[in-house]
C-alpha cells in the first residue's frame, strides 16, 4: 500500500518498486495498491522504466484521490489562502490575497469557517478519501485474494489506513515510515494545527506504532525519536533506508556527457529539491562564494549544476553568486545516472529549515545515489546520522551549518576529486538489493 508509485515520478516511488524488483517472487506474490493518475496527477512527469525492468509484472490496484479542497474553497467563498505561499526560485515567497472587494469582517469570518472545516474533515490528511477509498478496496481484495500480509508506507499519514482495516481482519501488518509523519506535519494547508487537532494526530500516529505487527523507518535517528515521542512499546522496530539500484550506473551511454566540461573546472552537481530556508541559503550560497575564491586562487572555477529544482532565484544570480550556475530542469530519473558520473563532486544538505525545528533522523534519497557515483560529497547542515554515512565511506567534505564559521578546505576537496576513481568497498551495503533482503527478513519474521 503506497501513495507514491511509478509510473509518477516523485521522491517516494522508487522504495516499493525497487524492493519488489530485489524480492524472492518464488516466495512471496505481491499486489500494488496505490493512486491512479487523475486529475492533477495526470500532469506529473512520468517513467515508466520503472514498472517494465520489473519481473514478473505485479498486479497493480489504483483508487483516485478526490481533494475536496478546491469545492470547499467555494463553498467558503475563499478564492486563495492568505495563509498560503508559492515558492519562487531561491526560497523567496509571494503572498497571495484575497479579492479587495470583500470585507475585512468577511475575509476573515470564511477563513475562519475555511480553517475550522479542513481541521475537521482532513483527518488523518488532505487526501483521507483517497485514503478509506483505498482501505475498502483493500478489504474487498483480501476478501478474494486472503492476503497473508499488507505493507503500508507513508507519507501521507492515510497511507496507513488500510493497514489498520486489514489488521482487524487477521492480515499481519508492517508499518513503514518514511517520514516522520504527524511528528513533523504541524500545519494543514498553511494554517497551524489547534490542540485538539494535535492531540487526535498524535494518537492516530501512536496506534498505528502499537499496532503494527513490525515498523520499519529511514533511518536510526528517526526510529530512535519515534520511539521516545510515542513510547513505542514492542522491540519489532528497524530502520531500513532506501537505496541505489546497480543496474542505473552500468547502463548509462557517457559518449555524448549531459553537459560541457572546460579544462580548469570544478564541476558540483545537486539533485532534487533542499528543504532549507531562506537564511540557510543565503549561508550555503556565501560558503559556496568563499569556495570559489579559493579555487580560483588555484586556477579552478566552480560551476554548480541543478537537476530537478532551479534552486537560486535571478537576483540571487544576477549580485550574489561569483561562481557559474547551470540549471537543467526536470529530467525522468534514468537520465540521472550520466550527471551523476560526469560532476566532479555532489552537494547535499542535512538541513531540515523548512519543516519542524527540531526535526532530526531526514535520509534524503539522493545520499544513496551520491555514494554510488563515488565522487566527494559536500554537506552543509548538521553533522548527523547522514554526515556519518558519508565519512565512513571516505568522501565528505563539509561546508558547515547556519551558525558556523567552517570553511571548505579548497584543496583537500581537491585532493579527493583527483582520488575519486574507486569506489569504497562499504557502498555496495546501501544498494537496493541488499535493502530488499533486509525487507524480506522482516516479512519472513512476522508471518512465522
């Protein structure tokens, strides 16, 4: 049971299919249940590599996700949420408004009523029909199937629910956090949760821990604060993180590379999306700035390269950045692996700045794929469970966090780029294959 599944490409949708991938099929017959590409969906960039390097094909089961939220909207009158910002380039936000026609009194009297209807309905999320749509179709499929076990994997929080129904049915149950879930997610739609609100989120998040058969999470610091934020009781706790697939690297064309390298070019590659905010970017950017001059001292320049988001905004470009910037748009994920060979080195953040303070235990996926290109990866962000990974395989560098005065050593980054050429033995732990017979470990335990 996933949300996030291929052939939409999105950050969660390889976890599912890359552990089916690696399974033992003689052991186990697995069934799909996830969402089907409707509405905005339909919009999202596709590959659908995905499900056809998969052997045998899996029955794949998708319930629509029917968002009430702009129906609701209307029947409030609000036309936008103040509350609500777009995301430009850079982390600079632009505050929509409502009409200037309408009251002040009025204004706020339907955000009011707008507030206090999603606090109600959105339970345990914004997509809870999409969610018991799916638990009935969960059930009436145990009914003809008579599932042995259900794996369900959030986010979102409704990814659960079915796990839940099946539960009562006599269905074993593992529970997988990617995230950290309600723990994390402190506001709906832009407003901040009441009391109330976050004492039934909590609970809800609590009896899927107590309940569960077995929980799995990305990463020990996650499992580690799950388990003292809701007193988990049962020991069947493990953290399994995601991974790279060998295959992507051994199959990439470099004949022609994804972009042009001129002599005397330190070229640094970023992946995604950073969950920073704007004071962390403005520190990134500066430590990055302070890099370039040192390498410049040593007739290198610096170009950093973005796949996925365009992460400087134009006036940051235009009078803050001194080292070259090529954005390269959103690319369907086979693609990767050719950038990912050609940089020089990889930037990552362990950074969490836009989502709760406090937050800790967050595995971005890219870390994998970073380790398998073996090249020298740049943190910036706190020294955790991820900085760790990094420096037991011998390529990190970093960069420093928001409050600190560290600075890159120019060339000991350098000497690390020239001694890329070997991959660290300790990598080929974190592949998906080795992630997949950890998984089936855990199926194998809880059915016996």
């Amino acid at each position: 049971m996933t949300f996030h599944f291929p052939p939409r490409q999105s950050g969660g949708v390889f976890r599912p299919i890359r552990i089916y991938k690696h399974l033992d099929k003689d052991k186990f017959e697995i069934d799909f249940l996830t969402i089907s590409l409707f509405s905005s969906y339909r919009r999202a960039t596709r590959d659908d590599t995905l499900l056809e390097e998969v052997t045998p094909k899996p029955a794949v089961y998708r319930v629509p996700s029917v968002e009430p939220e702009n129906w609701l909207r209307a029947i409030v009158g609000e036309t936008s949420n103040g509350n609500r910002q777009s995301k430009s380039a850079g982390g600079r936000a632009l505050r929509q408004k409502t009409s200037p026609s309408v009251p002040t009194f009025t204004k706020r009297l339907l955000k009011d009523i707008y507030r206090r209807l999603i606090m109600f309905c959105y339970f345990p999320d914004q997509v809870f029909i999409w969610g018991w749509l799916s638990s009935l179709k969960a059930l009436w499929l145990h009914l003809k199937r008579r599932y042995d076990l259900i794996y369900t994997t959030s986010n979102p929080p409704s990814g659960h629910l079915p796990g839940l129904i099946l539960k009562s049915f006599g269905v074993s149950w593992i529970a997988d956090f990617r995230d950290g879930g309600n723990l994390w997610i402190k506001k709906i739609q832009g407003y901040p949760k009441g009391t109330i609100r976050q004492r039934a989120d909590f609970y809800y998040e609590k009896y899927v821990l107590d309940n569960a058969d077995y929980v799995i999470t990305q990463s020990e610091l996650l499992k580690e604060e799950l388990s003292r934020v809701y007193s988990v009781r049962h020991s069947r706790f493990k953290a399994i993180p995601n991974g790279y697939d060998e295959e992507d690297f051994i199959r990439p064309n470099m004949s022609t590379p994804p972009f042009a390298k001129a002599p005397g070019e330190l070229h640094l590659l970023h992946v995604g999306s950073w969950v920073v905010n704007p004071a962390e970017i403005d520190k990134i950017l500066e430590g990055l700035n302070v890099l370039q001059l040192a390498l410049k001292e040593r007739h290198v320049e610096l170009v950093f390269h973005a796949v996925g988001n365009d992460l400087i905004g134009e006036q940051q470009k235009e009078n803050t950045i001194r080292f070259g910037y090529r954005y390269h748009g959103v690319i369907p994920h086979p693609l990767l692996p050719p950038y990912l060979l050609a940089a020089d080195c990889y930037f990552l953040s362990s950074s969490v700045g836009k989502l709760v303070d406090g937050v800790r235990g967050v595995l971005a996926g890219k870390l994998w794929e970073y380790l398998r290109g073996g090249k020298p990866i740049i943190l910036f962000g706190p020294k955790d469970e991820a900085w760790q990974i990094i420096e037991d395989s011998g390529v990190g560098v970093y960069l420093g966090e928001l409050n600190s005065d560290h600075e890159i050593c120019a060339d000991a980054l350098l000497r690390l780029v020239e001694q890329s050429g070997n991959l660290n033995p300790k990598v080929s732990q974190h592949s998906w294959e080795s992630r997949a017979h950890a998984m089936q470990e855990v199926f194998q335990q809880v059915l016996e």
